[in-house]
C-alpha cells in the first residue's frame, strides 16, 4: 500500500465523519475511563441503540466506580437486563471491585495493568487507552475490519487480523487516536449499514446465534425469574443446561435446594 492510497482513505474517513458522524454519543463526550469502560463493555456483541438508553441507566444508578464496586451482583443485573450476555455486567462488577481494591479506585492507564483487571482483554484495554487516555493504540473490531477489507483488500477472502492491524496502523500514524477510532468506526458502520458485508471475510469472522429459542434466551429468563423470587421453570433439558453454566460463570448459586444470585 502506497502513501496515496493512505492518504485517499484518510480524507474518505474524516470526510465521512465530518459530515455524519455520531458526534452526540454519550461516551464520546466523556474521557472518564469509568464511563468508557462502561460503554465498551456494554457495546461488546450489541448495538448501538439498544445501549444508549441502558448506558445512561446504568450510570444513573452506580456513576462511579466505586459506586459500582459497592452495589450487589444483583442490583447490578437487575440495571443490565435487557442487554443479554449478562457475565458482561458480572465482569464490569468484578472490574470495579478490583480497581477499587487494588488501585484505589484509580484506574490504570498502562496496557498491562488494565489487562490484569477481570474480563478486561486486549481489545477492551487498548480502547480505554485509546477513548480515556488518547493513546495510540490500534483497536479490531468489526466496523475497523469491515472499513480496512473494503478500501485496501477488495476481493481477498479469509483475510487474517495481523493483514487488517498493518493497515491500520498505518492508515492511523499521525492522527488523533481518540478521533481517528471514532470516524472510523462511524466509517465502517455507514458501510455495513449501506449493505457491505466485508467481515464475512475476514478469518476471524463468526456469525451470531440466533436469540431466540437458545440458550442464552433461557439463561436471561432464569436470572429474571431468580430476580423476581421465583425459582427456575421450562424446558427441563435447557434449563439444566442454563443453570450448569450460570453456576459456571459464578452469577448463581445453590443453597439449601434452591437458586439465587450470586
């Protein structure tokens, strides 16, 4: 790739996000790690207008991160339901209670103590990096796969992340980091939503499972039912299934015969 072709893409990219970009996220008009972590977390496997008003709830109810390391994993489930993949909201617990302890409620801003944190990983890490701390680290995501294949890789199938990485990072030298990563993620969203389906191609690429009738459906309906009072009921075979991995993942336990929240 030649420094015109980086070039190109950069104006198409700012462009693009000079003119319609989601300037009015909530997350991005904050540089609180808290509040970034939050969302991050949040938008891992889910869209961004089923989080806008389940953010803005959420930090309503714990704003700090202390606030958050005090509340019980119950409240904090109860705020999350409706979000789906609940060790998400588990995890951003977990995550509180450690900076709380550990670092005295001062967030890290170095990659390998943010990486020490439960259920930080890498891409997590170097967004709170990037979106809290303007470092410039390179994130992989899907919008980030999907604008990179379209521009420099037409026509490659199976296409490998380190390819995606070099081009990106290349393609990000000299830019603000904060404001690179939100045009371009904007970018590769407009694409996805004009009917571009570049992560089909990508070696890294796994569809979604349908919601309905799986498992996870039946993991969400036993937490509420856990929520209300009321001990699990339905399909006997998935039930078992669901409370075996809720158990697992440490949001229930058994006591005296019956289920309840962590």
């Amino acid at each position: 790739m030649n420094s015109s072709q980086i070039l190109k893409f950069r104006r198409t990219v700012w462009g693009y996000y000079k003119k319609h970009g989601r300037h009015s996220l909530p997350w991005r008009k904050t540089k609180d790690p808290y509040r970034i972590l939050v969302s991050e977390i949040m938008l891992q496997q889910t869209q961004v207008s089923r989080v806008l008003e389940k953010y803005k709830e959420f930090l309503k109810e714990f704003p700090t991160v202390r606030a958050l390391a005090r509340a019980s994993l119950g409240d904090v489930l109860g705020v999350w339901s409706g979000l789906g993949y609940n060790r998400r909201g588990k995890y951003l617990r977990d995550a509180a209670i450690m900076i709380v302890n550990e670092h005295d409620g001062v967030f890290p801003r170095e990659y390998p103590s943010l990486r020490s944190i439960p259920g930080i990983g890498q891409y997590t890490a170097n967004a709170v990096r990037v979106f809290a701390y303007n470092e410039p680290e390179v994130l992989m995501e899907t919008n980030v796969r999907t604008a990179v294949i379209n521009y420099f890789l037409q026509g490659k199938q199976d296409v490998e992340d380190f390819e995606i990485e070099k081009l990106a990072a290349q393609a990000a030298v000299g830019q603000d980091p904060r404001g690179w990563h939100s045009a371009l993620f904007d970018y590769g969203a407009h694409l996805k939503a004009s009917g571009i389906r570049n992560n089909s191609r990508s070696a890294h690429y796994t569809k979604q499972s349908k919601f309905e009738g799986s498992l996870r459906q039946v993991r969400g309906a036993i937490l509420r039912q856990l929520q209300e009072g009321k001990q699990p009921r339905g399909d006997a075979s998935k039930s078992r299934l669901a409370l075996k991995g809720l158990a697992r993942d440490e949001l229930i336990v058994k006591e005296k015969g019956k289920w309840r929240i962590a």
